[in-house]
C-alpha cells in the first residue's frame, strides 16, 4: 500500500455530493489514510453528517457563481477570494496531501487553494451532462474522475478516469424486506413503489403520484415528501391505506429493501443507488434543473431499458399509472428492466476512486 496520506473531500451542499463524499471517505480510512470532509453549512449537510460520527466534518461557505456579466461577479469573486484563503489554511494546518472536489461550487476552493500549495487535485463528477463548476474546476485538477463514461466528450482538455459514483455503505446489504416493511407499517405481500420527489420542486410531482395511488388500491406507496411539501401530503392522503410518508429518510437501505420500484427525480445520486441495487423505476426529471441535467441522467438509463423516463410536463395520473401498472404486472419486463439497471451499476466507485487519488 502507498504511504498514509491526508486528504481533503469537499463535498457539501447538496445529498449527491455529501453521500459519495462520505463513501470515499470511509474507503479511505478503511485503507489506513487520513479523512477530513468539508461540508456546507446548510442544514441538511449537518443533518446529514450526524449520523457518520467515525467521520472528522468542517463546514465553509458554500458560494454559488452568479452569470459571468452579472453585476454580481465583483461580490463572488471577493467570496471567492476569502473562502480559498480560509481553505488555504485549513489544508496547510492538517498538512493535506491530496484534494478531491466532490462536485458543485463547494468544491471550487478547496481544489483552487490545493492547486496553489503544489498539492494533488482532483475532482469528481456524477452526472451524464457535467455542470458548470466542475467545467471550472477541471482547470486546477490533476485528474477527472467521471460517474457517466458519456460525460468525457465535457472534459476535451484534462486527464480523465471513468470511476463511477459511490453509493453510501449502508447500501451494500440491505435488511431483510419483511423486516423493512414492517418499519414502515405496510403490507408484506403488496407490490410497494418507492417515491422520492427530491429537495425542490416535487409539489406536482408528489399530486400526480398521490392521484395516481387512488386508481391502485391494490399498490402500496413509500412516499419522502421533503420538508417542504410533507404537510400537504400528509392532509391529501390522510386515513388512506397502504400510503406511508416520510418527511426524511434516515435509513435509506431500510426504505429501498421494503420497495419493488421507484418513482422519483434524476438526480445523479438517485441514478447510482438504483443501478447499484437493480431497481426498476420511473424517473421524472427536474424541468428547472441547471442545463436539464436531469434528463440527460435519465435517458442513458432509457437508453439501456433500465427505468422508463417521463416528462413531467407531459404526464398525468392515467400515464403514470399505466407506467406503474406495466412494472408492477409484467414480471418479464420488471426482470429485464433489473438487469439493466444493475448492468450500469460501478460496484466498486470508492474502489477506484481510491485508486486514483492515492496512487
């Protein structure tokens, strides 16, 4: 093994850059390596950490950059400018080694101040259509490290490894699905669809779900509203049977083991863990994602047959039951649909992302 290094992995601001972070993270010290994650301060970064206490968490400023001809840029690039320098000296106070971006604009200045203390930077991006930041930090990096082999066509200029995304530990072995079930308060013989409308946006999402349930009596339904939407919800399926919500999810494995399929957004992080565990679903992409990334996530896996994808603008209840009806009824294209999912699945993403930053 190479000798023990210190690296930093910033991967705050959003659930799909946290969780891979953190799946890295523990890899890492599972090899004998020294971790230190730098999160956002939003809220649901320090949700989220709380439940991986072995881990060592610090948060920074989170800064998003404005349009390039904004009047804005002047303020960002002053943000800029002082959350590198706070990076800066946090890399030089652990004695860093190596820096990985795990995505978004938390990730630009830790690589950025890495960069200027000489040190090996990297960056890693999960989605099929790569955003702007990670466009940005690619610059300072010495490799990048791809969820999506589609995505390479973004990065013309760097060095570039297809490591896949990681999923969170928890995922490698889920509990037992009666078990599962029996947390939730559901049925243990019932066809169970999972719903997951994602952090913004998902109040129609959540509507056409919610109506379709009312034409499948014989369908149960998993539903994490979000904090947003979750008493809206609650009131429109209050005393229906066979309808469990969730304003938060903390036992991911416990909630995928209990469910058949899923009906849910394209986040990058969403793509992973249904690959990873071979889960037929129908996926609706964010229409007001940047770049309709989203879509571009989803149609790789329409493209394998792995998940049907589905506008949000052109459904209703009746297509979505008809979609939900055709995974749930027709054993043969349910088996299919599982083995292409799992045939995109990189099983081992912290694997080789390990790999390549430590060696």
């Amino acid at each position: 093994m190479s000798k023990t290094k210190k690296v930093i992995i910033a991967c705050g601001g959003t659930g799909g850059h946290l969780f891979p972070g953190i799946a890295v993270a523990e890899e890492l010290e599972k090899r004998g390596h020294d971790v230190l994650l730098l999160i956002s301060e939003k809220k649901v970064d320090a949700q989220a950490s709380r439940k991986y206490g072995n881990l060592k968490f610090q948060s920074i400023p989170a800064i998003a950059k404005p349009a390039t001809l904004s009047p804005k840029m002047i303020p960002f690039l002053f943000r800029l400018w002082r959350v590198v320098k706070q990076c800066r000296c946090i890399l030089k106070q652990e004695q860093a080694d190596v820096v990985l971006g795990m995505g978004g604009f938390t990730s630009l200045p830790p690589v950025l101040a890495g960069k200027k203390l000489g040190l090996a930077t990297y960056v890693h991006d999960s989605n099929a259509l790569p955003g702007k930041a990670n466009r940005l930090t690619a610059r300072w990096c010495r490799k990048v490290l791809l969820g999506f082999e589609v995505a390479k066509k973004y990065f013309p200029n760097s060095e570039m490894a297809i490591t896949g995304t990681p999923v969170r530990k928890e995922l490698e072995a889920l509990p037992n699905k009666e078990e599962a079930r029996k947390k939730y308060g559901l049925s243990f013989d019932a066809k169970t669809v999972l719903v997951m409308g994602g952090s913004q946006g998902a109040k129609h999402l959540n509507t056409l779900v919610i109506d379709a349930a009312k034409a499948m009596p014989d369908v149960q339904f998993l539903h994490i509203t979000g904090a947003s939407d979750h008493d809206r919800v609650k009131d429109l399926v209050k005393g229906r049977e066979g309808y469990h919500i969730l304003l938060f999810c903390d036992d991911m494995a416990s909630a995928f083991a209990s469910c058949d399929m899923a009906v849910c957004r394209s986040g990058a992080s969403s793509m992973t863990e249904l690959a990873y565990l071979g889960m037929p679903s129908v996926l609706v992409p964010y229409p007001y994602a940047a770049d309709d990334h989203q879509t571009h996530n989803a149609k790789v896996f329409e493209d394998a047959n792995a998940a049907i994808l589905r506008q949000e603008s052109d459904m209703d209840a009746g297509s979505l039951v008809a979609d939900i009806t055709r995974l749930c009824g027709d054993e043969n294209a349910y088996q299919e649909m599982q083995v292409n999912a799992d045939a995109l699945a990189v099983k081992d993403a912290s694997s080789r992302i390990c790999d390549v930053i430590t060696g």
